[in-house]
C-alpha cells in the first residue's frame, strides 16, 4: 500500500513538473514534413525545426514548393509556423525546394536551402535571412562558389566562423563561409567524400566533446532506401573518419531518409523522416523524432526507429497536437495577403513581430494560409484587441462564418470560434472587416484529433 501511494505521489509530481509528455511517430502528423534539421538558439527556450514540405496527394519530390518551421517546449505539443518561403519569392528559382538548414549569428537567423535554378535545373544553395526563428524569410540570393548546392548544412562553431557542407548523388563537400554567409571561401574547400563510406547525400553536423559529427545518408551500391551514417573529426573540415551506420532499415522507412542530431533539455535526439503516414507513398513523407545516446567512447547507439518516438526516452505515448500559427503581420509573405489595412507594431502585447490594423474600409481584409496533410478538424482561434464588442467575418475556403463576435478588448487577447473543417493541401483563412477599431494579431488552428 505504502509503495503504490508513493508511486502515484512520484506521478503526480512528475505531471506537475511537465514530465509526463505525450510521443509518437510520426512526431507531426498535421503536414508531411521532410529534412528536418532541429536546433536549440541561445536565449530560447524551444526547439526549433526547419523543414521541407512534401505536397499531399503527390509522390513526387519535383512538386516541393516551400518551407515550414516547427517548434516545440515538450516534443508533444508542436507549433507549425506555416510557410516560411516559398519557391516564388525566390527570383532565380523555378522548383524543387529540398532540403534545408538554419543558423544563427549575431542575432541574424540563416536559412540555407537548395531549389532548382530558372532556365538551367542547376540546383543552388540558397540563402535566406530572418531577425526570428520562426521567420518568414526573405531570401537573398544563392551561395557563390557551390557548384550544385543540393542538401546544404550550416554548422556555426564556437568561434563563430560558419560552416557550409552540402552534397548528393554520390559526393559531399564543406568551406568555410564568408562573414556575410554569401559566399564559400574558395581555398577552404574541400571533398570529404573519399572519407565518408558509400555517401550519397544530406550531409549535417553537429558537436559532441568536442568532436565534430557529419551525419549523412548512405546508399551501398547505389541502392535505395538511404541508411543514415555518421563520421567523426578533431576539426570542422576533417579529415573524417566514417563510424558506420546509426539508423537502418525500419517498419515505414521511406526510399529516402535525412536528419539531424541535437541536444534538448538534457537528451538527444535524432531528427529524420519516414512514410508511413502517406500509406508507404515514398516521396510524401513526415517527421520522425527518435531519442538517440552515445556509448562512453563516443560513438552512437544505433537506432531502432519506434513508433512511439521519444516515449522511448521518458515520454508517455499519445497523440501529439499541432498549433498551426499564422502571424497576422505575416499573411502576404506566408502565401496569404493584405488587403487595404496596414502592419503596425505601436500596440505592446502582440506575438510575432507585429499585427495587422487600419481595416477602414468596407471589405478590407487580412489572408492567412495554413497547409495540412489530409482533411481534418481543427479549432479555430483569433488573436485581437478592439476597442469597441464588434462583429467580423472569416471565410475559410468556401465557407463564409458570418457576424463572429469580437468582444471589446484594449489588450491582445484570444477568441475560440470552435471547430473548423480544413482540406488536404492548401487552406485560406480571411478575416474580413465589418467596421473599424480592430487589430488582428494572428489566426491559429489547433488539430483536433478524432
Ligand atoms: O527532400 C528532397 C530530397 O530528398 C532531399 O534533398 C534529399 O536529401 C532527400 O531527403
């Protein structure tokens, strides 16, 4: 009797304390996400993932158009950003838009991703600049002195000096960048691809003791699906010495797999991806987090990809939610848009960067976009201030939600208007104006899960 009320006190106080925590595989199972590189900023208290977007209904990796960002406090409870950049506000690209990594350096976050060049199908390391983690980002050219640019990695090292690595089909390279990221610094280069056993592609680095780790995808005689490998150097350029295989084959695996390793609160964890939420389709695949040690001499414990995910390490299985966040002030560079009213950031109390006011007009509107995986439920929740009760619309799709009630309120606050019904792929959310004296922080979607 003793031990079991002391068992459920240690419960109750793992529960209060956040440490009962909800996992599975897929990790996200709102989008069918690919790629992803997760991080830890300095100054958060999140993990980040930047990531790549597989179109539903498609099994195709030509048909990827754009970027998405997630973050996290507690691998359960996720929050998808939305679009972060698309392959049409990207002027010398035409499509393809593969993998992806980020940085951060003085307060600037980096986006480094490959598209396809106009005109020549050159894939180019791209570069993109945000002052948040979440973006958007507006991007600012390609890398000069990359070749072919597909799967690029940043890795920034304690002295701040920025790492590139990128490479496919069979090579892997890695420079140091110049201090504006806008270039590889062409001496430093070098080809790590005679010391990286059978690579293929999706280079990515990260620290350990002091030691630097390049994992990468690995394809023995050229033969589909992708093991993920990692090597190991004294230095950020090598010489690398290979140390075999850390994920292999598994239940769901795609014909692709890419990730990336990090440390969060304490445990690490492997980032990669795999199928089996599109029903085995291997182009149109979705996160997988899986918790990942190291032995005593530093090498990895290989991993068995499970489906509870990082229930594995602590976690309690369960579904995991995602909040899909669509900042106001964001709509025109999130695949949205802002007719007649204005982005402004006067008001104290907003999130994100600002918030959408100036709605004067009969009929003027903010647009906002949230993509999702299949068609499904979510909550649909606003966050306003008014200065008087007043009465708006918001469309969804096809679907007009006439006379919302916005109670007055000075500050930012939220509002619930209860169960919405999104479509697979693409959905457009537009608040319109009924009168004036509001101001539109952002719209937010939490998944309902059936
Ligand atoms: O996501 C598109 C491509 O598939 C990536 O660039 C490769 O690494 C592979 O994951």
């Amino acid at each position: 009797m003793k031990k079991k009320v002391a068992l459920w006190a240690l419960c109750l106080a793992l529960m209060m304390e956040g440490g009962f925590l909800f996992a599975q595989n897929p990790a996200v199972t709102s989008i069918h996400l690919a790629d992803p590189s997760a991080h830890v900023w300095p100054g958060s208290d999140k993990l980040w993932v930047y990531v790549s977007h597989d179109q539903p209904g498609t099994n195709t990796h030509a048909t990827m158009a754009d970027y998405h960002v997630l973050s996290t406090t507690d691998m359960v409870n996720w929050t998808d950003y939305g679009s972060v950049l698309h392959v049409k506000d990207v002027s010398w690209a035409a499509s393809h838009a593969w993998a992806i990594d980020a940085a951060l350096l003085d307060s600037t976050y980096y986006l480094v991703y490959c598209m396809q060049e106009k005109g020549n199908g050159v894939f180019r390391t791209g570069l993109a600049t945000s002052k948040y983690p979440q973006g958007p980002f507006t991007d600012i050219g390609y890398i000069k002195g990359v070749e072919w640019g597909q799967d690029p990695a940043l890795f920034v090292d304690d002295d701040k000096q920025a790492y590139l690595y990128w490479g496919c089909g069979g090579s892997c390279f890695a420079a140091k960048l110049s201090k504006d990221f806008k270039s590889i610094i062409p001496e430093t280069k070098v080809n790590l691809t005679p010391q990286l056993t059978d690579v293929f592609e999706g280079p990515w680095v990260h620290k350990y003791k002091g030691k630097y780790y390049l994992s990468y995808l690995e394809k023995k005689k050229k033969k589909w699906p992708e093991h993920m490998y990692y090597a190991v150097a004294d230095k950020p350029l090598g010489p690398y010495v290979c140390k075999g295989e850390y994920i292999g084959r598994f239940d769901g695996m795609a014909g692709t797999n890419h990730g990336s390793i990090v440390k969060y609160k304490n445990k690490w964890y492997a980032f990669h991806h795999g199928m089996k939420m599109s029903g085995n389709k291997s182009e149109c695949r979705n996160m997988l987090v899986d918790c990942l040690s190291y032995n005593s001499d530093g090498t990895i414990k290989p991993i068995i990809p499970s489906a509870i995910g990082v229930a594995e390490c602590g976690a309690t299985k369960g579904p995991t939610i995602t909040t899909i966040l669509l900042e106001a002030e964001n709509g025109t560079a999130a695949g949205g848009s802002i007719q007649g009213a204005k982005i402004n950031n006067r008001h104290s109390g907003y999130s994100g960067s600002g918030y959408v006011d100036s709605f004067n007009h009969q009929n003027d509107c903010v647009t906002v976009m949230a993509s999702v995986a299949k068609n499904s439920k979510y909550r649909l929740k606003v966050g306003y201030a008014a200065k008087t009760d007043q009465k708006h619309d918001i469309l969804v799709n096809y679907i007009m939600l006439q006379d919302l009630s916005f109670p007055k309120s000075d500050d930012f606050t939220e509002i619930d208007f209860g169960v919405v019904s999104l479509r697979e792929g693409d959905n457009f959310l537009k608040f319109i104006r009924k009168s004036s004296g509001i101001e539109i922080d952002y719209i937010k979607l939490v998944q309902v899960i059936e």
